[in-house]
C-alpha cells in the first residue's frame, strides 16, 4: 500500500500529514516541510513501503507531486562449495 504524505499551507504554516491522519506536522516554511516530507518519504522506502508526496501552492493549486519507492534487496551472494575439511581422525 502506497503512503500519502501531504504538505499544504495553513493559515500559521505550513503542514504535514500522513494519509489523511488527525496528527499534523507544521512548518514555520513550505521548504522546510518539503524537506522533511522527502525525508519521511525515504525512511518509508528504506522500511520496503511506497509512498507518494503530494505538494499543494498557497492557493490550493497541486504543486507537483513526488514517489518514493522501495529498492530491490541486494542479491545474496551464492555459496561457493569448496574442498571437504579433512577429518580430524586422519
């Protein structure tokens, strides 16, 4: 499932939130709520979720929007088969 992060003005900041939720962040400025919606966003990828940031203007207007996802876990090395130990009773 893909996490929704917003960051839309308020009338004392900037906000914000994560899909939908009650709890909201609030920035004194637009960048620096956009910086931590990215951070978020990375941290949600790091963890093997998607998210998409949705960025609104001053005027409601969408500014853009952002996605994050999660990247392919790195390939596990193969185990090489190697010479038998020899016993210990030899």
């Amino acid at each position: 499932m893909t996490r929704i992060i917003s960051v839309s003005p308020t009338a004392f900041g900037w906000s914000l939130r994560i899909d939908a939720q009650e709890s909201v962040l609030v920035f004194a400025t637009g960048a620096l709520a956009e910086h931590a919606a990215r951070d978020l966003a990375r941290r949600l990828a790091d963890a093997g979720q998607s998210a998409e940031i949705l960025i609104y203007l001053r005027d409601g207007s969408m500014a853009g929007t952002l996605r994050s996802t999660p990247s392919e876990p790195a390939p596990r090395p193969r185990a090489e088969m190697g010479q038998p130990l020899e016993s210990a009773a030899a």
